[in-house]
C-alpha cells in the first residue's frame, strides 16, 4: 500500500485497498492550522462489507456488492459496451474527436502532475496523479476496445485485466477529480486528463446506473421532477423570494420587488438555487443592483428556470440535455433577449459553453455571464458606490468554469479593484487559479466520510492560497473577505472554514461579488457584510 509502489497492473488485483494516506504525508499548513488536523471518520468494517469499497480512505458511490460472478461479468460487460460507444459518432458526437486526441498520446512528461493539486496534496499519492486515471483508461481501451487490442495491448501499452475488480475502482476514481482542467492547461500536447474523468463518469451512469446520490437522485432527478436540486417547487420559490425581497428592505432601507415571468424583459437571471436556501442576500443583492440600475430584468417561477443548477455536465449528457433544453424553451417563451447566468460556475459552462454550442436552431438563446453585466452595471455611475465602505482586505477566488474554461477573468477583477481599496489576488490566479476543491459536485457530497477527503485533500491547496493572500493581517483582530462568485465554490469555502476554524482563527468570512457591490452603495446605511460566523 505504500504510495510509491502503486502500479497500473496491481489495479486489477484482489487487494483489500489499493492505498491510504497517513495524515503526515499530507502537505503541511501554516501555523495555528498545523497543529492538528480534524479527524476523519471511519467507514464501518461492517459497511465496506456490502459494498466496494478497496480504493482509497473514502468512498462516494456506495456500488453494492454482486451477489454473484455472473452478476460480476454483467456488469464488466456492461461498462465495456459503454466504453465501446464512446468511441462512435452515434452515440458520442459531442466529445468523441477531443476525446480521440486525448487517448491516442501521451508524452509522459508529468507536467500535468505538477499542476494537479490533489495530486501535491495527498503528497503525490500515484493514485491521484492525474496520468495514472488516464493511463488504466488509455490501456482498457487499446486492449479490450481497439480491433487486435487484446494481443498487442502488452507489448505496446502494458497489460490490465478489465475484471469487476478494475471497472469498481475506476468508478471510484472518476470521483478523485474536480475536472478543474488545471492538467489539461498545462499539457505540452493538448491531453486532457479532466476529459477522460468525464466519460468515465458518463459511462457509469449512463450504462450501469452508477452516479452519487448527490448529483443524480436529489440532482438532476429532483430538478425535473420539482423544478431545484434543492426539492424548491415553484410555489416554495416564489415565497423564498418574497421574503428575500422583504429581508432586503429590513437590511438597507431600500425596497424591491423581484419580477417573475415579464414577458419581453431585456434579461432573464438564473441563479444556481442553491442561493436562495443558503446564501439569500445574493439574490437579493442581485435585485437590488438590477433595480437601482435600471435594468429591465425577470426571473422565472416555472420549474427549472429559476434553477440554473445542472449537474448533468458533470456525469450524465442525457440528464445535462434535459435541463439545459428546459432553460433554453423557458427562455424563448418569455421573450427574453437574453438569459444571464448568476453567481454559478458550472451553470455558466453547462449553459453557455455546452447547450448553446449544440442547440443550433431557434433555442439558441443569446446568453451572458453576470460578471460582465455586473461590470456595465458598476461603470454604467448608475449606482452611488462609496470603495471606502469596504476598506477592509478581499481576494477573489477563481471559479474554475468561468476563469479556465471560459476567459471571462477581468470583468470581476475591475469591479473589486473599482469597489474594494485592499483588494489582493491570490497566487497563483486568473486561468491559473486552483479549483476550491469542491468542483464537479465534491462541494455537496459529503456521504461516508468523503467530506474529509474533499476538505483535507482536494480543498487543501485553496486553504494555503487563502491564507497566503492573507498573511499580512493573519490573526482574528482584522476581518477579511473571501470573493467567490460561484454557489458551489462557496459551500466547498464555507465547509473549508468550518473544518478548519477560519473563521475563529483569522476572521476570514468568504461571499459573492453582489455583497460587495451592495456594501459599497452610498444609499445602504448599515454594513450589508455581516461579520460574523453562520
Ligand atoms: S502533461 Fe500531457 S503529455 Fe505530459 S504526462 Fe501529462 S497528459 Fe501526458
Ligand atoms: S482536472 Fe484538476 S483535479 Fe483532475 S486530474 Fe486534472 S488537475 Fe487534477
């Protein structure tokens, strides 16, 4: 089990765990945080019985144990056919050319390794390096999927047995991985390792059934079937909004009306309704700048469309057609110019960069990022905004969907830099930022003990890049702030902090881009930050 020793060709063997990390071997953090580390819970001998559980510390799928060898065989069958159709037109068109480029070469320069911060983390376990899940991928393939694989495959590539024991882990270790696309960045050679964790994911659900709870039955099901991830139907929406509106008038003296379904408004906002049931003075930041400014703007209280969640991307194409197909046809019948995505990262990429790129006819609904509204906004001198009102130090976190994937970098930067006279970035930052740790889901599966993996490992390095940018005030006597335009990077921050005691330790609270917006205007007396723990 010691990591060094970790090779391909063991993957496949009947072993009780492939590996564990010792907390020692994880990267050290700065001083009061080293101290020690949060303990992590233990699966139950009882429970990794009834379930494969022989990767890792952790576990995140739950796949019940065959009952039989036959049942064994059907399954490997099963992900093998899955794999076979990754690789035609029919069934792949989206993702079968990068995907192609991707398998067919890899230098084995390991530059990818060294940009993986789950990798560094675990002190480069092998396990998470990110060639390692692309290497076993790249070797099933040429052996059990290419035509003349199975003789070849051990002289050219290096052997692996594709037994129940193989397709089990790699289902596990799809979720090993945030798809931050940090290692496909950095590739000399255009590989993308994120690539291969997203169709192994959608192999899984899409031919054996295979997804975390968290995403597909109380994700993406819930959101068809009640119209939010969160189990908001249309009614409990519309009365969370009423009484954010109402909140907002208790907090600034300013009154506001969120519209729902104007028919012809210039902008359809979709939050991530994660935001509404956590964080609400976000939408009621966003009502409150939109109002102010004048904007002609709707939400939508049909279901799905006040939900700009879509979790599909991460696992499943069926389940991320359906949803986007559902914001797309609300948006048409509003009339809306355009839809605009709140603070959410992933719903920016499942929309904007997945659905509007296949959805070539009339549901090809022009949409934009909040950011760049919210920067029109901010130099539009539509708003009286005071810089001295958030005199106090803020960096921003880069949510890797809006930064990496989609270039919008600036417009957020402008703002905070407009509004916020302490402003420092974080190092590294821009494109070159490192995921919070919580993405492709992580941020909201917490089953088992996987919130200590995601917290301890995948979350580690943006704790040392938060407390970095912090280090000149870096005890509790000066509140800081966290700028994290994206619901989900948000929960894998607020976890962070409460894993860790942030908030106790350094006074470092953590919020969207609106909050500091509204902060600033001249018109709202008290401070809307609440500098305080909740
Ligand atoms: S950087 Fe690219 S070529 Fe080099 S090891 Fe990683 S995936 Fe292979
Ligand atoms: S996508 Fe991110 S987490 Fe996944 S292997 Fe690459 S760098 Fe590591």
């Amino acid at each position: 089990m010691k990591n060094k020793k970790l090779k391909i060709k063991d993957f496949s063997k009947d072993t009780k765990q492939f590996t564990h990390i010792e907390n020692e071997e994880l990267v050290k953090l700065p001083p009061p945080y080293n101290e020690e580390e949060p303990e992590w819970k233990k699966i139950p001998d009882q429970q990794k019985e009834s379930v494969e559980a022989s990767l890792d510390d952790t576990l995140v799928l739950s796949i019940p144990k065959p009952a039989s060898a036959q049942e064994e065989e059907e399954l490997v069958k099963k992900f093998l056919s899955g794999l076979q159709k990754l690789f035609t037109k029919e069934n792949n068109w989206t993702f079968l050319q990068p995907l192609l480029l991707t398998l067919d070469y890899c230098a084995k320069c390991q530059t990818c390794s060294e940009a993986c911060p789950i990798y560094e983390m675990s002190g480069k376990n092998e396990l998470y390096r990110p060639t390692f899940r692309s290497e076993l991928f790249r070797r099933i393939v040429k052996k059990y999927v290419k035509p003349g694989g199975k003789f070849f495959s051990k002289f050219k590539v290096g052997d692996i047995d594709l037994n129940w024991k193989t397709v089990s882990r790699l289902a596990e270790l799809a979720y090993r991985c945030t798809i931050c696309r940090r290692c496909a960045q950095t590739c000399p050679i255009g590989v993308d390792n994120a690539l291969i964790t997203h169709e192994l994911r959608k192999v899984f659900s899409q031919e054996l059934g295979i997804a975390p709870k968290e995403i597909h039955k109380d994700g993406s099901v819930l959101q068809l079937k009640v119209g939010s991830s969160t189990g908001m139907n249309p009614l409990a929406f519309k009365d969370n909004l009423e009484f954010i509106d109402e909140d907002m008038e208790d907090r600034t003296g300013l009154k506001i009306e969120s519209p729902f379904d104007k028919e012809g408004a210039e902008v359809l906002l979709i939050h991530n309704a994660g935001e509404i049931l956590a964080w609400p003075e976000n939408p009621g930041a966003f009502a409150l700048i939109l109002e102010k400014a004048g904007v002609s703007w709707t939400l939508s209280s049909e279901a799905v469309g006040y939900d700009g969640i879509n979790y599909g991307l991460w696992y499943d194409d069926v389940q991320l057609a359906r949803v986007a197909l559902k914001h797309a046809q609300i948006a048409k019948k509003l009339k809306v110019k355009k839809i605009v995505i709140g603070e959410c990262g992933h719903a920016h990429k499942a929309f904007m960069v997945i659905a509007n790129r296949i959805f070539l006819d009339e549901l090809n609904v022009p949409a934009e990022s909040a950011m760049t509204l919210l920067e029109n906004v901010v130099f539009s001198g539509k708003l009286d905004l005071d810089p001295k009102k958030n005199d106090f130090p803020v960096t921003l976190h880069d949510p890797c969907n809006l930064v990496r994937l989609m270039g919008v970098v600036e417009p957020q930067r402008r703002i905070l830099i407009h509004i916020c006279p302490q402003f420092r970035e974080m190092t590294p930052h821009g494109v070159k930022n490192y995921c919070c740790g919580g993405g492709s889901g992580f941020a909201i599966m917490s089953q088992n003990n996987f919130k200590d993996w995601r917290l301890s490992i995948s979350g580690r390095k943006k704790l040392l890049q938060i407390l970095e940018a912090f280090k000149d005030k870096p005890g509790p006597d000066i509140n800081k702030y966290v700028c994290a335009p994206c619901s989900n990077c948000k929960g894998q921050i607020r976890d962070l902090f409460q894993y860790y005691k942030v908030w106790e330790r350094s006074a470092i609270t953590y919020g969207g881009l609106v909050e500091l917006i509204v902060n600033a205007m001249v018109d709202v007396k008290e401070s809307f930050i609440e500098w305080e723990w909740h």
